[in-house]
C-alpha cells in the first residue's frame, strides 16, 4: 500500500535546497513568487527552514486587484520574508494594447500574465543575486495545468514531483497554518477554482498518478489526453543535432 511520510519528505526537501544552493548559488537568496496558495506558502516555508528568512525574497504580483492578495500578505509576514509588490496589471494592458489589430486569441490572454509574472520575477532575482523558485507540482505538471514560459520555469523546483496531496501534507509537516495549506487555487481571471477548469478534483487525479485507481471514464479519458498532449512542456526544446559529417557528401 502507497504511504508517504511528510515529515520525513519535508526533512529531505530542506536539505535538497540547501546543497543545490551550495553548488549553485553560494549566499544567494530564494526569490518566491507568493500567490498566497498552497504551493508557492510551502516553497517559501521550505526554502525558510533551509536557508533562512533572510535569505528568501517573496514577490508579489497581482494583475490590477487582486481580492485575495491579503493571503500573499499574511504568508511573507507569518514566515517574517522581505517581500515586495509588483503589479503586472499595466504591462499585461499595455502588450495587449499593442496587439489590438491582432486577433489574440482567449488562451493567449490567459498565459501572458504568468509569462509576465516570471520576466519580472527574473528582474528580481538578476538584481538581488538570486535564484528563481519554481512552484509548480507533480499533479499540475501531469496534466498540463501551467504556462509554458510562465509559472512552469525556474532555477530549481522543490515540489514538481510530489502530489497536490503530499504538498499539503508538506505543509502540514512544517507547521504551516492551515489557511495556507488548504487554500483553494483560483485562477484569477473567471474567479472559477483549478479543479472547476480541469472538471476533475486533484484527489482523484493523485490517486490515479500515486495508486493507479481509475477515475470514471470521462475523467480518466480527460486526464489521460491532458497528459498526452502536454508531455512537450516538461521537456527541453527539441534541437536538430548537427555534426560536420551531415553535410559530406
């Protein structure tokens, strides 16, 4: 039977980033985007207990006004981070007000934010010596739930292999407040919940991906085309190997 021991899981993750930041990033801070979810709260508590909240730098970045930012707040105060606010809102506007001769399409609208998000969180880290925290997880990476370029990058990922479910039991292991942990992740543009937008709920699909237990048909043919289709995110860019002897005749 599939078991997993958070504390222990929490124990290693801590020690992961603390040798990663010795190899990669001597004295570096962590630079976290903080949505206030349960994700980004468990990657900066995480990076917290490894190297200390001096530091981990959280950045937030709501798109114009954000009505639950007060979470984001309280996370970078509770965990004591320097944190800063940047918002994208105008530069989302602004792009988009140069592309208003093209048709753009829903999707486009949807991803430019969180492309955004993550060219300023880059500024951040570039003028503060720092390292990107990805804080995407396994269960969201399985199914494609994330923008290419956007929140799916980074310099180094503490959860992107454990489960929605084990990212709260992380949380819950760490001591970090429940209001964190449990959070329900709201996608900021139709107010609808991720779990709404993916018609399925992150417990079946955890255990399909940890336990093997099939969803009804429906959702076990939606998650199965979602994770087909999005295999080409987690993977590096396709190259054309070149040598010398393709070109001899």
């Amino acid at each position: 039977m599939y078991r997993f021991d958070a504390e222990k899981t929490a124990g290693r993750i801590i020690e992961w980033i603390r040798n990663w930041f010795e190899e990669n990033g001597k004295g570096c801070s962590a630079v976290v985007g903080i949505s206030g979810g349960k994700d980004s709260s468990v990657t900066a508590a995480l990076c917290v207990k490894a190297l200390g909240k001096d530091r981990v730098i959280g950045v937030l970045m709501p798109r114009g006004e954000q009505f639950d930012i007060s979470y984001s707040y309280e996370l970078c105060e509770t965990l004591g981070i320097e944190y800063h606010v940047v918002n994208v809102g105008k530069a989302v506007e602004a792009i988009l007000d140069e592309m208003k001769d093209f048709d753009v399409s829903t999707q486009s609208v949807v991803n430019l934010p969180p492309r955004i998000r993550m060219a300023a969180l880059y500024c951040v880290s570039q003028s503060r010596n720092g390292r990107v925290a990805n804080t995407c997880n396994l269960s969201e990476d399985w199914v494609g739930y994330s923008t290419r370029y956007g929140d799916s990058v980074g310099d180094f990922s503490p959860l992107s292999r454990l489960t929605v479910a084990e990212v709260k039991a992380v949380g819950r292991a760490i001591g970090l407040p429940e209001k964190f942990v449990e959070k329900p992740p709201i996608d900021g543009l139709s107010g609808k919940t991720d779990e709404d937008n993916l018609g399925f709920t992150y417990a079946m699909l955890d255990r399909y991906i940890r336990e093997g237990i099939e969803p009804p048909p429906a959702e076990k043919a939606k998650i199965d085309r979602l994770h087909r289709i999005n295999q080409f995110k987690l993977q590096l860019m396709p190259c054309f190997e070149f040598t010398p002897e393709n070109d001899e005749e």
